[in-house]
C-alpha cells in the first residue's frame, strides 16, 4: 500500500483529470500527469470504476495488487508530478510482476523514471 503521504485526494484528483493534463495510454490503464508546485515528492492515485468490475471487492483486490506493484517503482520515479492512473479491465487478468512491468515500461516511455 502506497504512504497516505504520496497519496492524492478527491479535490486533488480531480485537478488532475482536469482538461489541461498530459495523458498516456497502455493495454492496462490510462496515465494523467499533472506538474506539482513543490518538487518535493510526487503523488498518486489509482482508480479502478465499476464498468471494470461491479464488485467493490473486486475493484479493491485491483487496487491493492497495482499498489503493490507502483510501490516498487516509487524511488524510480521522478519527483513534482502527480500522477492518476485508471485502470482498464484488461488489467483484471494479469499478475502483480506483469503489471509492475507495464508501469515501469510506459513510465520509461514518458521520461518519469530517474
């Protein structure tokens, strides 16, 4: 689980989804990447709807598992972004070492890695 300090927050999330922010695509979820003010850290945020599984249970396992896997790479990551991933359903069907991959893969793709 990622610390309640890197983590965003509804008003802040919404910032971040907002019409102004660079996105990116893979097979497994969507990236939006919004610049912070302080350079200090940069935060996340993962949501998981209910068109990609109806069950609240479900959709929590979903986040726990991409958590789990983002929590790895967040030393990696360059600081004073915000960063919302959304995920698909694809997502669904993978284990927690080939989503690990996809996010380090499309992160290097966008220059957010050190």
């Amino acid at each position: 689980m990622l610390p309640k300090n890197l983590r965003l927050k509804g008003a802040e999330v919404s910032r971040v989804l907002s019409n102004r922010t660079d996105g990116y695509q893979c097979r497994s979820f969507r990236l939006k990447v919004r610049k912070r003010k302080d350079e200090e850290k940069s935060c996340f945020a993962i949501i998981v709807s209910g068109r990609v599984a109806k069950k609240a249970v479900v959709r929590n396992k979903i986040k726990r598992i991409f958590s789990k896997a983002l929590e790895s790479l967040v030393k990696e990551i360059k600081k004073g972004f915000d960063l919302v991933f959304i995920l698909r359903r694809s997502v669904l069907d993978k284990p927690g070492d080939e989503i690990k991959m996809e996010i380090k893969t499309l992160l290097q793709k966008t220059n957010f890695l050190k």
